[in-house]
C-alpha cells in the first residue's frame, strides 16, 4: 500500500487525513495466472492500482481472442469506459502472471472526490494515465509497422515480455503467431 502512497505522493502531497480515508476504502486483491479479472458483460466496479503483475485486455473470440493492450506493475487498470458509464464491458481482463491489484470500487471513489482535498486530483491523475496509454496505443495502430509495435513493447518493458505468451503479442501487434516469428527471427 505505501507504493500507492509514494505514486500519488509525486502528483500531489497528501495529508495524513486525506491518506487515512482514501487508504481505508482500498482493497488488496491477489490474483492467479490466468484468472480473468472482469468478463464481457460484467460491469466494472472497480478502479485499481497493480502492484505486481501482467494484465492483458482482450475481445474474446471463438479462434483467436484479439489482445488490444497489456498493463503492467505500477500502472492503473480498469475496463474504464465501463467504469464511468456504468454498463457493461465488451472485453475482459485477464491476469497473465500472479497479480496484486490495489482497489477502490466506483461508489467508494465518489466519496473520495467530495470528501479529500486531494481525491480530484488523484482522479484526474488516475483517468489521464488510462488515456495516454490508450491513445498511444491508437496512435502505434495508425503509424506503426507491425515490426515497431513488437519493437516498442520490447524497448518499454523488456524484462517483462518474456512472461507474455507469444500468442497474445502477436494479436496485440496485429500478426499471426507465425508472423510474429518471421519478425523476431529478422531483428535478432
């Protein structure tokens, strides 16, 4: 929990109070490899910090699920467009190692925004991390070989790709599994 405390510490001091009361409504929650955090048509509650851990977005698909993004430890994660709207999610969320997450449900949030001189702050903070990663992501799509996507994982989390199946990379770079070989045998 304190490395929660340390990240929002670098966006904005938070009092002793503030922290008490936001901490107080976090939920510690470990999960298994493989464990799907949040299926298609569940309605995401929770907004939540990893403390370890792979996760993968995914469309499930009757052959080949579609794997649109991969977060990792010190990053927020949510199917968030669920979130805010309170409907339910086209696409789940699932752990690819052994992950601990760091939670705050949708009505316990509400509470932290009016009641700490901070939580604003905090949720801002929180909702642009979430969307500088999409529209990074969106970005790589449109400008971006299917090469410099499998570049630009590589160079962001090194030590972590390896833990990822080579499956869902070669989805979330838009290949199939034998392309993602070709491309890997042609920068190594």
């Amino acid at each position: 929990m304190e490395k929660i405390r340390e990240y929002f510490e670098r966006i904005v001091p938070l009092s002793d109070g503030d922290w008490q009361l936001f901490s107080s409504k976090l939920i510690r929650q470990a999960f298994p490899k493989k464990a799907v955090l949040l299926k298609t048509g569940q309605t995401e509650n929770y907004l939540s910090f990893m403390e370890t851990g792979i996760v993968r977005y995914y469309i499930p698909k009757d052959e080949n699920d579609l794997t649109f993004t991969f977060a990792f430890a010190g990053s927020f994660i949510s199917a968030y467009d669920s979130f805010l709207t309170r409907q339910p999610s086209h696409y789940e969320l699932q752990a690819l190692t052994d992950t601990i997450l760091w939670r705050i449900t949708y009505d316990d949030l509400q509470v932290i925004y009016r009641d700490t001189a901070v939580g604003q702050t905090i949720g801002r903070h929180a909702s642009e991390a979430i969307f500088l990663t999409k529209s990074k992501r969106e970005l790589s799509l449109l400008n971006d070989s299917a090469e410099q996507r499998y570049r630009n994982l590589f160079t962001e989390q090194p030590h972590l790709i390896r833990q990822i199946p080579l499956k869902y990379i070669a989805s979330y770079i838009g290949v199939t599994p034998q392309g993602l070989s070709r491309i890997r045998r042609r920068i190594t």
